[in-house]
C-alpha cells in the first residue's frame, strides 16, 4: 500500500494525542511524534506523560499481525521473556500503546567495550526463547521456507536488475533451495522470533528486551542465531562470531536431549544464512519498487556478502553463489543503489 493510502487510514498526530489522552485518562500526555518503523506498514509515534514514556503502535493496516502480537505478547510474558510493557490495547482500531524502553537499541549501544556482554546476553536469550513450548503456535512450512526464497529470484534478480534467468537455471535455482530447505526443516524445531536482529532488541538493565516479534513460529534452532551474527544492518568479525557460534553450540546441547556436532552445526548455520538473506533482499528490494521504501538497499551488498559466502563450499549451492555474485556485481558497476534512492 502506498504511502499516501495509508495517511488516509491512519489517524494524524493530533488525532493521535486525543486519543492516547482518552486511552489513559490522563491531560498531561505530550510530544506525540512519528518515529521511524520497520519494514512493515504499522506506524509508531512516540509521546510521554509526567510519570513515563510511550510508545504507540498502530496496526490499522495489519490485521494479522496484530492479532499475533497480543498472541505472542501474553506467551512470552508468561514465559518470563522480557518484552515492552502493554498499558493499552484496542481491539477495534489496533493501537497498541506500550511502554518505551528508550534509546536501547543494541544497534545503537553495542560499542567496543560492552559488546561481548550485550552479544553474549542476545545469544543466551535465544536459547531461553527456545524453551517455550506451546501448541497454538504453527511451524515453518516447507512452502514458505520455499517462497521466501524466491523472493531474491523474482524482486532482485529479475524485477530490481532485470537478470534474464534461463528456464534451465529457475529449475537449478530450485533444486538448490530444496536441497537447503530439506537439510534445515527437520523435526527437532525450536521456536523462532524470527528477526532477532540489532534493531528489534533492546539491552537495559542487563536484560535483552525484545520487539517484533509477531512472526515468531517453529523452526530451525540456528535461525535466530544466524539473524543475530548474520545481521543485515551490522558487522560483526568472524573472530567474534566464532565465539558467539561456539557460545551457542555449547549451551545449545547441554540443554537439549538430541546433539549436533560442529560441523553439523556449522552448516546447517550456512544453509539458513543463505535462506535468510535470499528472504532478507528479495524484501528489499520489493520495498523499494512496490512502496518507494529505498532506505533498506544500503544493505543489499551486506546481504547478498552472506548469501555468498555462506554458499561459497557447497557444490550443491553453486547455482545460488554465482546468482548473488552477478547480484552484487551489477549492483556494484551501475551503482543501482543510489541511483534508486534519488
């Protein structure tokens, strides 16, 4: 949905404080102001009173997700996971009104000197995150791991670059990600938030706090974590990220009955990396040419890095290596990054 069909949805800041005022029976409710969201169509203002600040999520045009928030909301409180405190929520316009846990974000914090804690704290909660059980919550599909993928085929290679793609090379393509698909969808699943990444988490008092996560579903135990180290939005050394990796993999099977080795490990880790960030591009690049949203190709080149070298010592991914390199390539000689955000 465009910008502009949005606006005539969603109520104005005006409109906005009114109603947070009414919501909380309080006058002394101030500095309502629109704040940067993510990659999806809620809109997040930003307002405060005398006693604490607010955030407020309106989810007018996400129906779905709203109704997964409240979900995993009461799920993860239940399950002690750290999450924004909910002071308000209404069913009929799907606001939300939450608490603000201020400028915590990790992508913002994480500095030289407090990143091993803050890392070693995300890679640990992933693991507590693991623990919860629950029957309402669905599994990653197969198809979906599958549709995800193509994204990167049919919104980079073909829609954003105009690659022309043989029928020869769809069919390898997709025997490629079945391959990967087969090897990382197995029965011993763990739940996923599913963008566990440096800007939907939170590090304030020693505590990892979470956001985002109405998408979470059974999946991959290595999911999370290749979110995390593999992120979009930062870089992270391979020195670190070996630590993190073995932090995770040590924990990982003290606590679980059934055991991976490490190169078990370390290659299903690839194997979702690639599924990821085939997932991650695809989205976007059709933010850029659906909704106009180009802030998030300044990541492409991040993104399609890991997908090769996540896939650069498999011969069975090497239909998908040589796709993300033509990526990064042409990206790279026509400067079609900038040139789209103009």
């Amino acid at each position: 949905m465009l910008e502009r069909d949005k606006q005539k949805l969603t109520m104005n800041d005006k409109e906005i404080l009114k109603y947070v005022k009414r919501r909380l029976q309080s006058q002394k409710i101030s500095c309502i102001k629109k704040i940067k969201g993510d990659a999806s169509n809620r809109i997040y203002y930003r307002a405060k009173d005398d006693k604490k600040k607010l955030i407020i999520m309106d989810s007018e045009l996400e129906k779905r997700n709203f109704n997964n928030f409240i979900k995993y909301s009461k799920i993860f409180k239940k399950n002690r996971l750290e999450i924004p405190k909910i002071y308000e929520i209404d069913i009929k316009k799907r606001i939300i009104i939450l608490e603000d846990v201020g400028n915590n974000l990790i992508f913002d914090k994480a500095s030289k000197n407090n990143f091993n804690k803050i890392y070693e704290n995300a890679v640990l909660n992933i693991l507590e995150i693991q623990k919860i059980k629950d029957r309402s919550i669905r599994n990653y599909k197969e198809e979906k791991y599958h549709s995800e993928s193509q994204l990167f085929v049919e919104w980079v290679l073909e829609k954003y670059l105009n690659i022309k793609i043989t029928n020869k090379d769809k069919k390898e393509l997709s025997k490629s990600l079945n391959y990967i698909i087969k090897a990382i969808d197995k029965k011993d699943k763990k739940l996923v938030h599913r963008d566990y990444h440096s800007k939907n988490l939170f590090f304030k008092n020693n505590n990892i706090i979470i956001i985002d996560y109405q998408d979470a579903v059974y999946g991959s135990p290595l999911y999370d974590l290749v979110s995390l180290l593999n992120d979009c939005y930062v870089d992270i050394n391979e020195q670190k990220k070996d630590k993190f990796k073995k932090l995770f993999f040590t924990n990982f099977n003290d606590l679980n009955k059934f055991t991976l080795s490490y190169d078990e490990f370390l290659n299903n880790f690839n194997y979702v990396s690639v599924q990821r960030h085939m997932k991650a591009s695809g989205i976007f690049c059709r933010l850029s040419i659906k909704y106009n949203r180009h802030n998030y190709l300044q990541f492409l080149n991040r993104t399609f890095n890991y997908i090769i070298n996540s896939s650069n010592n498999y011969s069975k991914l090497k239909i998908i290596n040589f796709y993300a390199k033509e990526a990064i390539n042409k990206i790279n000689e026509s400067n079609y990054s900038s040139s789209r955000q103009r």
